[in-house]
C-alpha cells in the first residue's frame, strides 16, 4: 500500500507540474537527478533500450568503510515499459533478497482521454504471476493532462469491487522533484 501511495504522489506530480503523464523523458531526468548526485546513501545504474528509454534501475545502498572506500549492495531493481510514444505503461520492482532479485509488485498505468489511473499488483511467488490488482489510484485530467481530481481505491480480495477510499481536488499545482521517482 505505501508503494503505490509513494509513487502515485510522485507521478500527480509529475503529472501536475509537467502538464503530462509520466513518460520515459520523465523517468530518464529524475535519473540524472539522482545518479549525477554523490549526497545520498544510494547510488544507481540503468540499462536503456534504442529509443534511450530506460528499461532497468538499479538501486544499491552504499556502504562507506572507514578507510573511504565505498562498496555498493543491491538493494532493489525496477523494470519499465512503455508504449512506441514512450508514455509509462508500468513500473516492476524487485528487491535483492538471499542473493537474488525476487520480484515484490507491479505498477500498471493506463490513460484515457480524461483519466489516468495505476494500479498495484502483488507478485505471487506461489503461482508465479501478479495477483490482481488491490490498489488503484485515479487522475480526473483535463485537457491539457494536468490533474484536477484524485481518488484512492482499494478492495479486499479480489472479486470485490473497488471502493473508494480517499479523494482530493487539485487546487495548487505542486512543483517536480525528480528524486521522488529514484527514490521510491
């Protein structure tokens, strides 16, 4: 629940300030942002496609020794995908667990003409695939894509339906901080 929270406050805004949905120009600067900066305790690498959309983040918590060395853990990876005009179509995190990367959840977005939404998938390690979606968070667009209302929904199992559980109107457009992406 905190992951799609987290990250769906950094895509409102991105979105917000940015008058447009989170897309591979928006996940490659908050890159930059975060990697070109030697002052947190993470340090990053990506792996990008032909389109220089990054695929895979690589997340490693750094580890300064006393005599100044630096060695780096992996702590989590996520994978994105994107459609041809390089609009989000969703985030997969992993975490580094017993030496490997075991896969945690999914975020899925999905635009409309006046509605964006991302949903949270837990990874099943017992069937191998994504749960259906718990968590869903919504963006009333106007029509220059910015967002004027958020709705969080949730549902307990998965036949129930999703209902909501809190909602904003967007009255202040907030600025974009890239290192709320890398972050997360």
């Amino acid at each position: 629940m905190k992951t799609l929270v987290l990250s769906a406050m950094m895509g409102l805004a991105a979105m917000t300030s940015t008058a447009q949905v989170i897309t591979a120009d928006i996940v490659n600067i908050s890159y930059q942002s975060v990697a070109t900066s030697n002052e947190g305790q993470y340090a990053y690498n990506v792996n990008c496609d032909d389109n220089d959309y990054i695929t895979t983040m690589y997340v490693y918590k750094k580890n300064v020794r006393m005599n100044g060395d630096v060695d780096l853990k992996p702590s989590c990876r996520y994978q994105y995908e994107y459609t041809d005009d390089g609009v989000l179509l969703s985030r997969t995190a992993y975490v580094w667990r017993d030496n490997e990367w075991k896969c945690t959840g999914r975020l899925s977005y999905t635009l409309t003409d006046d509605l964006y939404s991302v949903e949270f998938s837990r990874w099943n390690p017992n069937t191998a695939c994504f749960d259906e979606a718990s968590e869903m968070m919504t963006y009333s667009l106007l029509p220059d894509y910015t967002a004027f209302n958020v709705c969080w929904f949730l549902r307990s199992r998965r036949s129930d339906s999703y209902k909501l559980s809190w909602q904003v109107y967007v009255t202040d457009q907030p600025s974009f901080e890239p290192n709320l992406l890398a972050e997360m």
